[in-house]
C-alpha cells in the first residue's frame, strides 16, 4: 500500500512552568546586533544550533591556537572510547620541546600525563603539550592532523582545513568563526566531563604558573570556556561560551585588533543574546508529541516523538506565537519498532521555520491478531 503525508495541526502541551509565558505581555522589542569590530564572528545558541548574530561568519580565517579546540577534541574522542587514559605517560619528543611560542614548558625525554599534557594545552595554550598529544595518539602530528579533519568533516565544518596541531601558522591551515562554533558546540554537548578544563583560570607545571588568556573568565561568572588564539596574521581570535539559567550560547570573533577587544566584542555578544533572546526546550527524549491510529497492531494508538530534545530559540516573550504542525507518514502499519522514523515536526514564528525533527515511534507496536489485521485491511480501503 502507498504511503501518503498528512499534514497534522499540533499543539504544544505545557512543558514549560506557567510564569515563562505570559500572554499578556507585549513581546519585548529586540534592536539591531551590536556593531562588532571583527573582521568575523558569529553568535549561536548552542542548544536549538540557531544562529542569533552572523557577521561574515563563513570567511575563512587563520585559526591560530583555536586549533587546539580541534586537537582536545580528538584527545577527548581517544579517552571516551577508552583507547586512552588521563594517566597515561607521555614521553617528550625532541620535537615537542623545541616548540616556539606559547609553551607548558615540558622536557625532552620525561614522561608527563595525558592530563596535564591537556592542562597545559588548554589552560596555557602550549604548543608544546599539543605536539606531544598529538605524537602519543597518532605517531606525529601530520597523521594526528588527518584525524582532524575526518573530524571535521564529521561534524560538518565545511570551510576548515587543519595541517598542524597547534595553529602554527600554514597557509593551507584555515577554518570559519561558523564552523569554530560548530565544533564548539560539539565539545560543550560530547565531552562534558572533560570541558570543565576550558574554565580553569591557571595551571603550574614544573613549578611555572601560566593564567588562562580568557579574560572573560574573570569579568563575567556565567563564562566557562573556550579558547584564545593570536597570530601577527590571524589577529586576536576567541571562542567563548557562557551560561545563564538554562541558555547556553557560544561567540566566535575573528581578527580583533588585541585581546582586550576580542574580550569586549565576545561580551558584547553574549549580553546581547542573552538579553532579547530566550530559549525553550519544546519536547523531551520520552515525551509523547502525539499519539496517531495504528493500524493491524495489538493497540489502536503509537505513541511519537522525539529522538533529541528539541529546542528553539525566539526573541523574548514570543513563545506565544510560535506554531508547529507535523506530517506523519500513513498510514502507519504494525509492527513498528521503537526508534522508527514516522514523520516530522516543525516550529514556525511568523511564518518561518526555526526548527524540524524526526519523528519516531516511542514504543514496540506488534502485530494484532488474525481477524483484527483483516478487519483493519478492510478498513483501509475505505482511508
């Protein structure tokens, strides 16, 4: 039988607590981004993916130490699959000593941990420790760089190529403020474990402390990470992401003119997307959005939903004027097994699509009985 698409009205049920939403309030008016002095940068809810400020996002840039987001990652991809531990010994190459620019200062020859190899990379930017990581799990750097960019390309980073650990300059090494946030946002939602290191403000090793070149670390409370970066070419680079209540939002800037700017424009970012924009997580894992006729099954009803949380991001005090429809494949016949794809939901605001997700089946639907699949076949062609 030919499966049709019916377009189904949806109503949200009522996940949120009553005093976010008020339909009484008149939507709070939300003014034009900042004026951003960076050549790129990009403002993105790290929940919902929605994009609240783009300026030139997709330009391809020197990275310089942002790289090192890409070198944790892989280190952080190696230690969840449990092919390494933090405690592992690290031997020193001769070539990771004699690193230039920001180092951990580690020596030739002696064995440092997985752990405060990445300390020292992330929290001192050490090309040092980045090199000796990327040695430990790859050989050498240029197949730790090949790794980066099957990860990359994994996660959708479309305008970025990476040829070294450590954002040394290379005129073939590149990447977009877009696709930092991309891999920003991925680090936040795979490694939460380990994403704690981006919020520490210093680390000693061998009796040398070296603070945290974040400086927003220490002016806003709800900043917890990422990444500097500083080139002659590149300028001033930052990746930030903070936390307020339950709204996460990442900023990329790219090319300040000094680290004092590239922490101003970062803030001036995240306080105008936390300020005008709210964010709401429509559906849960396990929540049923809708409960269609299931046809030749022990019941009459699946219950459907979503696969991962679903969650928009709207101006302040707009939620209230949000819409959602869903098409749903039909009919839809036993059995069905949980996870099963069975259609799709859409979020609408003023007529634009914020956001869609499968819908699957929440449950195992098994085949009913003889007489009830024959009753239910003569039933469907009268559908």
């Amino acid at each position: 039988m030919l499966m049709n698409r019916r377009i189904v009205a949806l109503l949200f049920p009522l996940l949120l607590l009553p005093s976010l939403v008020s339909a009484q309030a008149m939507p709070t008016p939300v003014p034009a981004p900042p004026s951003i002095s960076a050549p790129s940068y990009i403002l993105l809810d790290a929940g919902s993916g929605h994009v609240l400020v783009d300026g030139s996002s997709d330009e391809q840039r020197e990275p310089a130490s942002l790289v090192k987001v890409m070198t944790a990652y892989v280190v952080f991809s190696e230690l969840k699959a449990g092919h390494l531990s933090k405690s592992d010994p690290v031997t020193i190459s001769e070539r990771a000593w004699r690193m230039q620019g920001s180092r951990m200062f580690v020596e030739v020859g002696r064995t440092v941990s997985v752990e405060d190899l990445l300390r020292g990379m992330i929290i001192q930017s050490g090309n040092d420790a980045s090199v000796a990581l990327a040695e430990h799990v790859a050989g050498n750097e240029e197949t730790f760089a090949q790794l980066m960019n099957q990860y990359a390309e994994r996660l959708g980073m479309t305008g970025t190529n990476f040829t070294n650990a450590t954002g040394w300059p290379d005129p073939n090494q590149f990447t977009t403020a877009r696709d930092m946030a991309t891999l920003a946002k991925a680090m936040i939602t795979n490694f939460p474990e380990y994403y704690r290191y981006y919020s520490e403000r210093e680390f000693t090793f061998n009796d040398i402390t070296q603070r945290n070149r974040n400086m927003l670390l220490w002016r806003d409370s709800s900043v917890d990470g990422l990444k500097t970066g500083h080139t002659n070419n590149a300028g001033y680079n930052l990746v930030t992401s903070a936390k307020r209540e339950d709204m996460r939002l990442v900023s990329v800037v790219m090319g300040t003119s000094s680290a004092q700017a590239r922490a101003d424009q970062s803030q001036a970012l995240l306080n105008y997307g936390f300020r005008f924009f709210r964010s709401y997580e429509l559906y849960g894992v396990g929540d049923t959005v809708t409960e269609p006729r299931l046809w030749k099954g022990t019941s009459e009803t699946l219950r459907v939903g979503v696969e991962e949380p679903l969650t928009v991001t709207v101006p302040q005090r707009q939620y209230d004027n949000l819409e959602a429809s869903m098409q749903l494949n039909t009919p839809i016949v036993a059995p069905v097994r949980r996870g099963d794809r069975v259609g799709e939901v859409e979020i609408r605001l003023e007529g634009e699509v914020l956001r869609s997700a499968p819908l699957v089946a929440l449950e195992d639907a098994e085949e009913g009985g003889f007489f009830g699949r024959l009753w239910d076949e003569i039933m469907l062609l009268f559908q």
